[in-house]
C-alpha cells in the first residue's frame, strides 16, 4: 500500500512524551564506570589491559 502524496510518515508510530525539539528524556543506568571507587576502576583497568596483552602474546607466538 503506497501512502498518499503529502502524507509525513516519519513519527506516526512513536509516543513520545516530549516536544519535538527537546531531547530525549534521561534513562537509569543499570551500570556505569562513573559510579564504580577508584580501586575497582584500577582493578577493571589491570584486569582489562592483562586480557589485552595475553592476546598480543598469544598473536605473536603465531
């Protein structure tokens, strides 16, 4: 089915609860690095960046 001419079909499906020119609404966070204490923000980054170099070790044994 073809829409007739003229017709703006671009937000009929969405319920928006906000004007068009505002922003979209905040949404809760079920995890962020911001709320994380420094010491597992650096226990994160050790453990990320030891997965990282066993990779490059594990590549460059091949």
């Amino acid at each position: 089915m073809v829409p007739p001419q003229g017709h703006d079909h671009a937000h009929s499906h969405h319920a928006h609860s906000h004007g068009p020119a505002a922003p979209h609404p905040a949404q809760a966070v079920a995890w962020s690095i911001l709320r994380m204490t420094v010491l597992s923000r650096l226990m994160a980054a050790i453990a990320v960046s030891a997965v990282l170099w066993a990779f490059v070790w594990l590549v460059a044994r091949f």
